[in-house]
C-alpha cells in the first residue's frame, strides 16, 4: 500500500496522537467486518468530492492484511467513483481487536445515513459472537439495552430478516415477526398489516398474542381432560351430535352439571375460547339413552338445532368479544403514554369537562388499581384513594387536565370490562371518539361503538328555535 504526503507536508500527529496520512483511494479497502451492507446513493456525495476533494479524514486500522478503511465507506466508494488521486487518512492502531473496530463502526455509522434494521441487528449480533452481552454492548454504543435485545432477536431469525429487508420494517415491528417466527400465518398477518394498515399494527399484535396464549391454555385444557378420562370433541361435532348440559335435566327435573354427569357414558367436552378466556363446556352424546330431558322442552320452548345463520351470528359475536378483549391492553397503554404526557392534547380539557358535568357520578367507578398503573404512582383502596392525589401535588398546571383525564378513563374502562361493542353507552362512545381524536387508531370492534352512535346520532331529529322557525313580525304590520 503506498503512502503519499500532502503536497508541502508530511505525515502529521493530531492532538490525540493519531497520525494523519495520505493514501490513494484505490489503495484502500473495506474493513472485512464493516457493518453497512447498502451504501446508498452516492450521486450527491461523488459530486460534492469532484469540487471540494474530501474534507473529512477516513479512519482505517492496521490488520494483518494491511490497513483497512474502519470509517468511511460511502466517502471511499464516491472518491473512486470521483477519480480522486489521494483522501486524508487518520491510522488508528489504538482500535486494535475486531470488538473495538465493530463497535466504532456501529457508533460513526449511527451518526450518519441510518443503518438498515438487519445491517444494524447483524452489528449487534457479531459483538454478541464475542461474548459482549447485550448490556456491554448497548454501553459501548450509547442504545439503550431494550433497543439492542430487540435488534438481537431479529438478527437471530432468518424469516425476520429476510420480511424486514423486504419491506422496510421498523426495528420494533422486525422484532414482532422474530417472536411469532414459528407461525407461518402470523407472519403474513404482521407484514400485511405493516405495509396496508401500519396503524392497525399494535391491534393486530395484541389479537395474536392473545390467539396464541389462548391456543396454548386450550391445549393444556385439553390434555388435563383427557388424563381425566374425559373425552374431549370439536365444538362443531359436539352440536351437531350432542346436547349441552345446560339444556338438560335428570329424570326428576333436576339440573345437570358437569360433576353430576360425570360418570354417565355420554359425558363430554368441548374446549372453548371466548371473549373471558379459555374454558371448557361440557356435552351429553345420548340423553336420550340416558334419561335425561330437555328443560325447555316441558314449557313448550324445547330447544332445536342451531340454523346456519344462527351459527355464523355466534362465530360473529365469539369473534368481536375476543377482538374486545385484545383491544384492551393496547388502548390502556395508548392512555398510559397519553397520561405521561406533559401538556394535555388540544381538546382535553373541554372534553374531561364534558365528561363530569354529564356524568357526575362515573368518577366513583374508577378502580384504584388501574389509575395508578396509567399514572405510575402508588395506588391506595377505593376508599383511601392516594393515586389521583399524589399525581395531583406533584403536577405541573399543565398536566392536571390529564390527571383528571386519567380519573374519568379509569372509570369509564370500569364500565368497558364486559364486552360492550353490542350494548354500549354514549359515555362510552363520546370516550373512544376523544381517544380517536387525540392519535388513538380505534380497533374495528372499537369503531362499531363509534360509529354506532353517530348513527343513532345522524337519526334524531333537529330541534328549531322559535325564532328561526317563525318569521319576525313585519315593521309595516
């Protein structure tokens, strides 16, 4: 490799003692470790370097293969394209071992045109391969430790990396897929999501998890029944073929239940999940043959097979009750950063006014526990109520309108526990539409209470003033 002065001067120490030499461009070549993959457009940069030369000193290290370029890749790449004869060189020997130059190169890079998410992970993951821990190396580049877990975890999946690449993910959605890596359909839900309804995203993360912690307790349902010896059906073939205990009464008129009806032959089980979980709904495969009644049938009501329509109705209602209960986490925590906030949202205080001088007394309802866990602070009982108080005094005049936002939220998700998309209030219409309205993307199943009561809203007729209804009185009467 030659090494060429500057023209009137020779090989300088700067104030660190790192000395500054001049190299040509074709001379030097990328560090085998280098971090960026993607060197982007170079247009503007090869333009720049024509006129005014390159004004910025490399960095390279000495290796056993010679010296390599450690920072400065685009700039490298844009003088070669340029024809530039020789660039500035600072020779850093202090940068001697493979996990100080990954961890330089991380740092500059990061500083400049951002690293890709894989280009960044696969950083991370080749300081891990030389036993740095994640704390270590979120301290040797400045992230924070959670940042740089995440960035590992996509590095450790094929199938993270790879969508990522493709379509452009964040950091924090590539670590989605790498969690649900395993579940060929959660990944093409994730990435649909990401690119046609990025707003839907945390909605449809939190419904997976929720599917796949349900499919895991029904599985263990199941095989606690089965070590039982109870036999356990699909919920299809058990209402086609059986009758459910709770249409069903003894030869004396007597409800059956599940601990009852144990021993008869026909005893079986469906695992079921809806909107509360996980559970188990229990079935006879003969009444008939083991004299049990239909308990309707003796009013005259006795009960018949399910119609189609009648059955697509309760997948409709099984669905929108699990979709309820999955939009919960991600609005409690869209409040929880809402509440952490230090101004309120345009809006807020006129709507938490509203609010209270509508329904004065829904600020009872709010549970304790759930305001302390949306305003961090210790929660007390719902007699000795410290949470509210204690954010209060330590409140700025600016945050107390999301202080008591946060108190009429609690209440207001007190009356929200039960599914309620099908029966809801306008107190909980007029909340979710607010929630819309300061950044919160509103489920499907959520938009149904919205859009439900603008409905109602759009159908009630307009009252009139008299004065706009009637004529004023003519001068020249």
């Amino acid at each position: 490799m030659t090494t060429s002065t500057a023209p009137g001067t020779g090989q300088a120490p700067d104030t660190e003692g790192h000395v500054l030499v001049w190299r040509r461009p074709a001379d030097l070549a990328a560090h085998p470790l280098n971090v960026r993959h993607d060197l982007g457009d170079l247009t503007g940069l090869v333009k720049t370097i024509r006129t005014v030369g390159v004004l910025q000193p490399f960095v390279i290290v000495p290796t056993p293969d010679g010296e390599k370029v450690l920072a400065g890749h685009r700039r490298l790449a844009a003088a070669v394209e340029a024809g530039t004869e020789l660039v500035p060189c600072y020779v850093r020997p202090d940068l001697a071992d493979d996990v100080a130059q990954v961890t330089a190169m991380l740092v500059e890079n990061g500083q400049r045109r951002d690293l890709s998410v894989t280009e960044e992970a696969q950083g991370y993951q080749q300081l891990a391969a030389f036993e740095l821990s994640a704390t270590q190396i979120a301290k040797a580049t400045g992230q924070k430790v959670g940042h740089v877990k995440s960035a590992l975890a996509v590095a450790g999946s094929d199938v993270a990396l790879a969508v990522t690449d493709r379509y452009d993910l964040t950091l924090d959605q590539a670590a989605t897929l790498a969690e649900f890596a395993d579940d060929t359909e959660a990944v093409k839900a994730l990435t649909i999501t990401a690119k046609r309804d990025p707003r839907g995203w945390d909605h449809e993360v939190s419904r997976l998890r929720q599917d796949r912690a349900d499919t895991q307790a029904a599985a263990e349902l199941a095989t606690q029944l089965t070590e039982a010896g109870v036999t356990v059906m699909d919920r299809h073939e058990a209402e086609d073929s059986a009758a459910s205990l709770s249409n069903l009464v003894d030869a004396e008129g007597n409800r059956i239940t599940p601990e009852s009806h144990a021993t008869c032959p026909g005893h079986v089980a469906v695992v079921v999940k809806d909107w509360s979980g996980v559970g188990a709904e229990y079935f006879c495969t003969g009444p008939n043959v083991y004299g049990h009644r239909d308990r309707f049938k003796d009013r005259g009501t006795a009960t018949a097979p399910m119609s189609d329509e009648q059955k697509s109705e309760r997948r409709e209602v099984v669905a929108n009750n699990r979709a309820w209960r999955a939009a919960e986490p991600v609005r409690h925590e869209f409040i929880k950063t809402l509440v952490a906030r230090r101004t309120p949202p345009k809006g807020t205080l006129r709507w938490v006014t509203e609010a209270v001088v509508t329904s004065p007394s829904l600020l009872d309802k709010a549970d304790e526990t759930f305001l302390g866990s949306m305003l961090s602070t210790k929660p007390g009982s719902h007699w000795q109520r410290s949470s509210g108080p204690s954010a209060a005094a330590a409140a700025t005049e600016a945050r107390l309108a999301l202080i008591l936002f946060a108190q009429v939220a609690a209440a207001l998700e007190q009356t929200m526990e039960q599914p309620c998309w099908r029966n809801s209030t306008p107190d909980q219409a007029r909340y979710l539409t607010f929630l819309a309205e300061v950044g919160y993307a509103t489920s499907e199943v959520e938009q149904l209470v919205i859009d439900a009561h603008a409905k109602k809203a759009s159908r009630r007729p307009r009252t009139t003033s008299r004065a706009t209804a009637e004529p004023e009185a003519s001068d020249a009467g």
